[in-house]
C-alpha cells in the first residue's frame, strides 16, 4: 500500500515498516511453580522514514491487544524459567535515507531450567522492508538459538515451530527495521555524526551509505564529505531497460519475480543468478526481483515487462538503478 501511494502522493507516505508482526513463543513446564507456561512476545520493529523525521524505532504500528511486545523483564522472570539477558537496539538495522528508518531491536532469552519448545511466525522474515524516493531497504528480522556458545541460524528464517530447546539456551530475537525515505546522500552530515555517536548507525555505514567522512575525533570532514559523496553517486550502477512481455514468474515455479539480464551485464554490475536485487526508476518505490542471467538476454539492458515498467514510472530506453538487497546468511542453519 506504502508503495502504491507513494507514485501519487510521494510526501505523505513513510519508507516500508518493520514489515511483520513478529510473535516469538517459548512453552515449557515451570518445576518452580508446578505448572505448564507460554511465554509469548512480539518484539516491536522500526517504522520508516519520511519527509519530516526519521521513523520511531522499536515501536509497535498495530494493536495486538493484550500480548505484549516487549515483556516487563522482572516479571516475565517472576512467572518462568526465562532470564532476559539482553534488550537493545541494533544499529545500521534502519533503512539510509534523507530520513533514517526507525531501528529495529535484539531481545536475547535464556532458558534456565528442563526444557521448553520455541516457535516464530514472521512473515518476510528474509524480504528487506524498503525505502522509498532512493533510499535504503531496512534489515530484515532475524532468529537464532545461543547454545554452548555457538550462534546456530534457523535455515528457515522466521518459520519455526516447536524447536526444542533445553536450560541454557539463548533464543535471540532480532526484529526488522524500517525502510528510509529519500536519497541518503542528502542527508544532514550533521545527523549521521549525531547517529553514529549514539550507537544509531556504524561509522562503515556512515562512509558508506551516507558519504559521510568522519575524523578521528568524530566530527565531520565537510571537504571530504562533500568529495565521497561525489564519487558515491557517481559509482551507483544503472542499466537501460527493453521490453520483455514474457511472464517474470515463469522462470521462478510461479514464486518470485525473476530480472532478466544477458550474464556479461550481470558480471558487469557484480550480480549473480540468484540474488535479490531492487530495481529504481522515477516512481519513489523500488522493484524487487531475482536476478535471471540467461545467454539469450540483451548484452546491455535489462528485460522488464509491462507491468514492470509501470510500476517503475519508466518507458523502453531508459536507465534504472539496480541495488544489490541484503540477505540472511544461514549455512547449516537448524532445521526447523
């Protein structure tokens, strides 16, 4: 909705929101207090940018009536066999925009005692909220299991149900961010200094997102600001569009939309067969897609189809820049 709205009234619509609501449940049987109990929290995500502000962080954006988002820590260790060990924000998890993405957030559990049983329903748990008018996708939610130590992502992200898990365990729970508003090379030098001393943003990201050069002592360099962020705009990678009529979800089993583009061209732009990209054109909102290399494709341009084109707000000919998106690495990741 956020992005249809966007082709028509661009200043009253917000980067994309955290994108789920994230509801997190740990069951199990307190031998404390004689009784089964459940445990059920949905840690609250960043809500986008937008013309006037930076969106909240760790800020519920709809009503979930009594379930709570972010559990009173005494008394959830009060009730269960839970100990919170950690709660905070994350940086570089809202979406770099002329306006940031709210944050999203950490909340780390562990298990004290028996056994108990983890589940997570996060719809888009690997798709990154976007940003809109040029800006950045946020990062997406994450979940994983702590145990003796080692870090073990689940192989399907925010799809979990009835994981076991046993006393000492760490459940952590990462919720999404939200999507920027606007290119983040205009953005205030001033506001991403004040970000990255509060633990908003990294200084990698400030260099890199931003174009914000810093000095050692944490001020801004105007001179070489204004120099990075030259050379920034100026190494973002575009491509001229033809059309393609055949249908993108073909080559996907009807699951995704594929981009179509000659292999040297993928190469050229540092693509591989595979990878999510978004597509941008004049229209404030991206296109997402998966990257098609096919041998038949046009050595210079990428194959879009009608509707494609449409959304984008472009015609045959012109160019668009393509953005590699983020995404959730889990090699040998739990199964669910």
């Amino acid at each position: 909705m956020l992005a249809a709205l966007a082709t028509i009234i661009p200043d009253r619509v917000s980067g994309d929101l955290c994108g789920t609501s994230f509801p997190n449940a740990i069951g199990g049987y307190s031998r404390r207090r004689g009784r089964p109990y459940v445990y059920v929290e949905v840690p609250a995500g960043g809500n986008g940018g937008f013309v006037e502000d930076d969106g909240s962080s760790a800020f519920v954006n709809v009503d979930f009536g009594n379930i709570r988002s972010i559990h009173n820590a005494e008394s959830l260790e009060n009730e269960m066999p839970l100990l919170v060990e950690r709660s905070r924000l994350l940086p570089d998890t809202g979406g770099e925009g002329q306006t940031r993405g709210g944050l999203g957030m950490s909340r780390e559990v562990r298990l004290l005692d028996g056994d108990a049983r983890y589940s997570v329903l996060a719809d888009r748990a690997v798709i990154p909220p976007f940003g809109v008018g040029g800006a950045h996708a946020a990062a997406p939610v994450h979940v994983a299991i702590v145990r003796d130590g080692a870090t073990h992502a689940f192989a399907t992200p925010g799809k979990v149900t009835n994981h076991p898990i046993v006393a000492g365990d760490v459940v952590v729970m990462q919720s999404a961010g939200g999507g920027g508003y606007g290119d983040p090379l205009a953005r205030d030098p001033e506001r991403v200094r004040a970000d990255v001393a509060l633990g908003y943003v990294s200084a990698a990201r400030a260099h890199d997102r931003y174009g914000v050069a810093l000095r050692d002592d944490g001020s801004v360099d105007a001179m070489a600001t204004r120099s990075l962020r030259a050379r920034l705009a100026a190494a973002r990678r575009h491509a001229p569009v033809i059309a393609d009529e055949r249908d993108p979800y073909r080559g996907a089993k009807g699951r995704h939309r594929v981009v179509r583009m000659a292999p040297a061209l993928a190469a050229a732009l540092g693509l591989a067969g595979g990878e999510l990209v978004e597509l941008h054109g004049r229209h404030p909102a991206p296109l997402r897609g998966w990257v098609s290399a096919e041998p038949d494709a046009s050595g210079e341009a990428i194959a879009l189809d009608g509707f494609g084109r449409a959304m984008l707000g472009v015609a045959v000919g012109d160019r668009v820049e393509i953005r590699r998106l983020e995404m959730p690495r889990v090699p040998g990741g739990m199964a669910d």
